[in-house]
C-alpha cells in the first residue's frame, strides 16, 4: 500500500443511538441523519466471533493464497463453496490481471449477492489474496517469502463470512454484495520503492470496470483490511474521509453506540490506496475503510504486516467482534 501526506485532526462526534437487549440479537432504536431514517426499530443478528474466528483458521490453513499457487485455487473453491451455503447468488469473477513484475495472475473475485432484486444494495468487501512476499519481515531472509495473511487478508472475509452466515437466517430487508477482491496484496515488492503505480488492488480495478452485473451500483460500501488484531487502531482514513466521509461517520456513530469507541477512533490519518479507492473512483460508491491503521506506529500497521509472522496468533476475537457487530449493526439498521 501506499501513503500520501497525513493531516491529522479530531473530529468529535456524538452518536444518536440506543440499545435495547432482545433475545440471541438485539433492538436498536436509531436515529440516523446520515440515512435519513429517524426512526428505526429493527432486530440485528448476533456476530458470532467464534465462527468468525474458525473462518479465518480455515483460510489459513490452506497456506498462503498467492496468485497461481495450488492453496489460492483450493481456498476459492471453497470460499464460493461457502458461499453457496448461504446464497444461491454466487459469481466467481475471472481474470487475467498483469502484475507489475509482468507475472499473470489467473485471478479470482467472488461475490455474493443477497436479495439481488432490490435496488437499495450495500456492497461489503475485503480481499481474500495474500502477499506473496513478505518484504517488511525484520529477517531479509524471509523477505521473499509468502506471507500467511491471517490479519492482512484472513480477517476481513473472516468477518464478511459470518455475516453472510447471519443473513442466510434472518434476511436483511436491503439488498447486500459481499464481494472478495483478489489479487489486492501483489504490489511491486518493497525494494523497487514504488516505481509501478496501481499495482496494489488489481482484483478491484477490475472488478470496478467489470462489474458482475452490468451498470452496478449500492448506496454506500464498507471495505474491511486487517480487521483482526488486538488493540487496533480503526483510524479516519483519508481515502475514506474525502470520498465518503457521511459514512464513515455512520459506522463509527454506529460503533461508539455499541461500546467501540477504543477501536473506531475519532482520529484523521493520511490516505491509503486499498480496494476502496477503486470503488470511489471508477463506480462511484461511496465506499470507506476499515482499517488498523496509526502513522505513529513504526510500519503504520499491525506488528507483523508483510512479514512471515502475519498468522492465528495475532487474531483477537473481540476485535473481530467489534467490527462484525458494527458492520452487522449498520446492515440492519439501515433504512
Ligand atoms: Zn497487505
């Protein structure tokens, strides 16, 4: 990923919602001026971080899911397979992608698609690829090596997964595209310090130009990258902030009401190129990230971003929760 310059600034904000326990899922009551749906009482599932969890160790142990290699091509297959249990609306998307070091990638994205018909959609996504170099391991002699992705990868359709699971039980009354990009973690390795531009996201440049169905559009789009290490830092993300900033408010509107006002921090960081500039740019929905991301920390990241150490023992299930009930929360209450 790359960085432009930061400017910081807090931004307060004061969130409009409360809870009222119901059952294994909750009531809200929201008052939402972003949506403009001052009223709502609607159920939401309860996130199961276990599932959650389990989803992620299953992507894992397939190995390294680079581009071109025997566990990418077996952990698609069983993505969709999954999928498939909960939607009978599955695409797999196929590709060529050219990365920057001239290599083709047979490249895969996977959509899944609930209550295709309506026309008031929410697309969810996260990339499902691993980075096929660990170029910021501490050891240079890792720094050709696959990186495991539990976090970078692993966890954000980890999450997506089980809320696909929640609504094959209770269907959300709008319509919702999880889609897994691919291809998102072949960027140009570290030591050729950036002389090829776009070569991160490639699964989601080319889905924002080949849409699955033609002429796609949602209301708004929620990106999740690293969504599972603990004690992160779900920064204002500068992407986010300038192409979707009523959103992002939403969600961590959203999450402080939940109690994840430690997680989702009212704090403006620099921009990042992750899937969802593509999104915004090219098919113009509004689309944030939800991303561990604090430019004091050394690498901006978690501790073991692109190095061989990115595996199941940094994945913490109240994070995973955390963002699973926020993201649940703003896909039922929305009106
Ligand atoms: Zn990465």
């Amino acid at each position: 990923m790359i960085f432009m310059k930061n400017s910081i600034k807090l931004l307060l904000l004061s969130a409009a919602v409360t809870l009222i326990s119901c059952g294994e899922g909750r009531k809200v009551k929201t008052t939402d001026k972003d949506t403009q749906s001052p009223e709502a009482n609607v159920f939401v599932p309860e996130f199961n971080r276990d599932s959650a969890y389990a989803y992620i160790e299953k992507q894992v142990a397939f190995g390294p899911r680079v581009p071109n290699t025997q566990a990418h091509k077996a952990c698609s297959d069983w993505l969709s397979a999954t999928l498939q249990r909960f939607t009978s609306h599955v695409t797999v998307q196929q590709a060529r992608l050219k990365a920057s070091d001239g290599t083709m990638l047979d490249a895969k994205n996977i959509i899944a698609s609930f209550n295709p018909e309506n026309s008031s959609r929410i697309l969810l996504c996260a990339h499902w690829d691993s980075r096929p170099w660990a170029d910021h391991d501490p050891d240079p002699a890792n720094r050709r090596k696959p990186v495991p992705g539990a976090n970078d990868g692993g966890s954000g359709v980890g999450v997506l997964l089980e809320i696909a699971r929640q609504m094959s039980i209770h269907n959300p009354s709008l319509g919702v595209d999880i889609v897994l990009f691919d291809a998102e973690d072949y960027g140009e390795h570290q030591d050729l310090q950036g002389s090829a531009d776009h070569s991160w996201a490639l699964g989601s440049q080319y889905w924002a130009r080949n849409p699955h169905t033609p002429g796609y559009s949602a209301r708004f789009g929620i990106l999740l990258d690293m969504v599972g290490a603990e004690n992160p830092a779900f920064t204002m993300e500068g992407t986010s902030m300038y192409h979707a900033p009523g959103i992002m408010r939403k969600v961590w509107n959203v999450a402080h009401s939940l109690g994840y006002q430690n997680y989702f921090l009212n704090r403006k960081t620099g921009p990042i190129t992750d899937d969802h500039l593509y999104v915004n740019e090219i098919l113009r929905i509004p689309t944030i990230d939800i991303i561990d991301y604090d430019p004091d920390r050394d690498k901006g990241f978690f501790d073991q971003w692109h190095t061989v150490n990115d595996d199941m023992s940094n994945i913490s299930k109240e994070t995973l929760k955390a963002v699973g009930h926020t993201v649940l929360t703003v896909v039922y209450t929305t009106k």
